[in-house]
C-alpha cells in the first residue's frame, strides 16, 4: 500500500467519518491526520444512534488525537452520591444520603489529553452518626461536587452536589440539613419531630429530599434526571424504608437505616460517571 513521506497511508480524503479508530489506526494514518475527521480515544467506546459515546465509569484521560473541523462534544459529569445514616437499637431513622452532582453541557476540545475524574461514592456508617460525603467527578473544568452525606443525632447532614437528609434527633427539630450547589443538585430533607423518628430524604437533582412523615414514615429521596435515556443523581430515602444501596456509576445517595436494621449501618452512595458523545 503506497505511503507519503511521512509514513503514513495515502488515502483519499473522508473527514465525515468520526471517532471510531483504535490508536494503532492513528499511528498508521498519523502522515494523513486530515483523512481521519475528528478521532478521540479513551475510556468504553460504543456507538448508538447517530452518536460515539466514550463512557467513564473509573478515572482516566480522554484524548483527542485530532479535531480540524472544531468538532464538539456534549458531556455528562456525575459525582458519587452520599452515604445514608446508621442507627441503633430502638432509635429512629438516619437520614437519605444526597446525590452526586450532575452537570451537562458541550465543549469544542482542541487535540489534547483531558483528565476525566470519577468520584466514589460515600461510606455507610454504623450506629447514630451520619454517613459520608462523596468523591467529586470531572472533566474540562466542568466539576460536580459529591453527594453531602446524611445526617443523624445531633450531627448535622453534609453539603455537596445534593445535601443529606436529617435524622432522627429525639423529636428535636434543630438539626440542619445539608445544603446543594447550585445547578448540581438540591438540599436534604428536614426533620420534624412531630412526624415520628423516621428519617429525611437526601436531595436529588431534580428536587428537594423529603420531610419525615407521620407514623414514622420516612422521607423519600429527592428525584434525580434524565440525560439521553439513562436516570442519574436520585437522593437516597430517609431511614424507615427498607434500605438499599446507590447503584454504581448513577450518583445516587444511599438509603438511610432506621434502628438496627441492616446491622445499623447506612447503605452506600452510587459512584459516579462521565460520558462524552458526538454525532457519528
């Protein structure tokens, strides 16, 4: 096969196709890098509908090896979601751990290597304190803030992407909830004694964490969002539910416990993830 003086391959000009080439293909084309169009490498490389996807469900870098026509990208950024909160025997509920932050957009990326940041997700945490906040993600300075971690006792719930929810404080009312960053997320639920000793909902995205209930009933985590047919960045559930973990790679907060179910440890916030696409 006939090659230029640079040792790539001759080869007419195709600048409409995108994307999908491993880098031994790049290094091959490298004497002809106007043949490739726009060309990126870097985390799970699918396609679907008009589109390459490059999803990031652990940290890495995305490349773009070459961008002549200013190509852009839209991109998600999902932080881990927070822990729920632990309790104990014959206490009430902890509260819903908040979601990651969830940010989109688009970016024009000039050939570079970018450092994609995905965040774990908070650490459920045994007896009657609050369970942890969460990792951070990231991409093209574009950062969404962890998931507050919820709150239990006299221990108030965490700030992040999304804030905690309170936890049950022996009918005190005082507690705060955490607090979310704008355009990322929403606050935690409060807690009300009058309702019973179930626990606050952790925020989500897409609303506030609910309030306690009455007949000790918990609070429901706050929505999360949708972003091209997946659901990201939901609250956790205040204890007094059955309690479940935040699924991987979704920013969901983790579900709080209420006395000693589950050993009395809150469950786990959901990791976070990045994915970029542009049009095929």
């Amino acid at each position: 096969m006939p090659k230029n003086g640079n040792g790539g391959i001759i080869g007419p000009l195709n600048t409409s196709k995108k994307g999908v080439y491993t880098m031994p293909d790049v290094i091959i084309k490298q004497g002809r890098q106007e043949w490739l169009g726009f060309v990126a490498t870097g985390g799970t490389v699918t396609t679907s509908g008009g589109y390459t996807y490059h999803t990031f469900t652990s940290s890495g870098t995305f490349t773009v090896v070459n961008n002549p026509d200013n190509t852009s990208v839209e991109y998600l950024v999902v932080a881990g979601g927070g822990a729920g909160g632990g309790s104990s025997s014959s206490l009430g509920g902890g509260g819903g751990g908040g979601a990651g932050g969830m940010l989109s957009g688009t970016n024009t990326p000039a050939a570079a290597t970018y450092t994609v940041t995905v965040g774990a997700g908070g650490s459920g945490v045994n007896a009657r304190a609050g369970g942890s906040g969460a990792g951070s993600s990231a991409f093209v300075s574009t950062t969404g803030g962890g998931g507050g971690g919820s709150g239990n006792g006299t221990t108030g719930a965490l700030s992040g992407g999304s804030g905690g929810g309170v936890g049950y404080n022996y009918y005190n009312d005082s507690t705060s909830a955490g607090s979310g960053a704008s355009g990322q997320g929403n606050r935690g639920g409060y807690y009300s004694g009058y309702n019973g000793a179930a626990g606050a909902g952790g925020g989500g995205k897409g609303g506030v964490g609910g309030q306690n209930r009455y007949q000790h009933l918990h609070g429901v985590g706050g929505a999360g969002a949708s972003w091209n047919g997946g659901y990201y960045a939901r609250g956790g559930d205040g204890g007094g539910s059955s309690g479940v973990a935040g699924s991987a790679n979704t920013g969901n907060g983790g579900t709080a416990v209420y006395a000693a179910a589950s050993g009395g440890t809150g469950f786990n916030g959901g990791s976070g993830i990045v994915i970029i696409r542009y049009a095929l």
